[in-house]
C-alpha cells in the first residue's frame, strides 16, 4: 500500500517538472489573430491540403462545430496559438458544454501564457466533465504554473 506522503511528494515533483517544462511550449506566437488567414507558406503539403479541405467546410456550414475544432486543433499543431484560440472560441459559443472546444481553448490559452484563461478553461472541463483526466491534469499544470501549489496537489485528488 502507497503511504499518502509518498504519493503526495510524487504528484508534487510531477508538477514541479510539468511547470518547468511546458512554459517552453509557449514562445513567440503568443500575439493576438491577424485580420487575415494565416501564412501557410512554410506548412507542410499535408497540412496545407488539410487547412483548405477545413476552410471549404466552414464556408459550406460556418456552424460546423467539429470543423472548428478542427481547425483549432490543426492551429495547435502548427504553434498558431492566437488562431487557435480564435477557432475554439467560436466552438464553444456553438457549443457551450463541447469539452473539447473548452480543453482546445485552454490549451491555446496556456501557450499562449494567459494561464488565468487557461484555468477557466480546463475548470470549466472538469465541471461539465468531472470523468475527464486530462482536464484534471491540464487544471493542476497551470495551478502549478500560476504557483497555486496545494490547489495543483488537490486537483489531482
């Protein structure tokens, strides 16, 4: 059997980890969206193709719900955090109890550095979701990260 200390000091240096290494994730596209689309010019063929398939299907149905969330996702993918943001954005106003709108716009949030939204985000996660780890997990990073330390050790509980 575990002893409580021990797991506790565990999660804790998970955490201390965790907090040191993601801020490195958050580099310079932490600006706000363009006014126009993005340059697409040095993303891979792949990616390219898949941006255009998902910018026709919104101009079919701007009400797409997964086509946002894809294009966030896709956004994520290629550090575009302030697209990203923008594209989750509009899914959860499609969808206010889409888990996945919430988990996208927090993950856009906290690489973007604005760790206050980002917690909103993830909370939000594990309040319409409680089953949800990574909502959890994604909660007590940024507690971590806004050195929130026992509400990080407690969110894991």
């Amino acid at each position: 059997m575990t002893n409580p200390t021990h797991k506790l000091l565990r999660v804790l240096a998970a955490l201390s980890v965790l907090a040191a290494a993601l801020p490195v994730l958050a580099h310079a596209q932490n600006a706000a969206p363009r006014a126009g689309p993005p340059d697409v010019s040095g993303w891979p063929d792949a990616l390219v193709g898949r941006y255009n398939r998902l910018q026709a299907r919104l101009e079919a149905d701007p009400a797409n719900l997964n086509a946002h969330l894809d294009l966030g996702e896709l956004y994520l993918g290629v550090g575009e955090f302030g697209e990203a943001k923008e594209s989750f954005l509009e899914a959860v106003s499609l969808d206010y109890l889409s888990a996945d709108a919430h988990f996208g716009l927090g993950l856009a949030e906290y690489n973007r550095q604005n760790y206050r939204a980002a917690l909103f985000e993830f909370g939000e996660v594990t309040r319409l979701f409680p089953d949800r780890f990574d909502g959890h997990f994604n909660r007590a990073v940024t507690l971590a990260q806004l050195r929130r330390a026992e509400e990080a050790v407690a969110a894991f509980q």
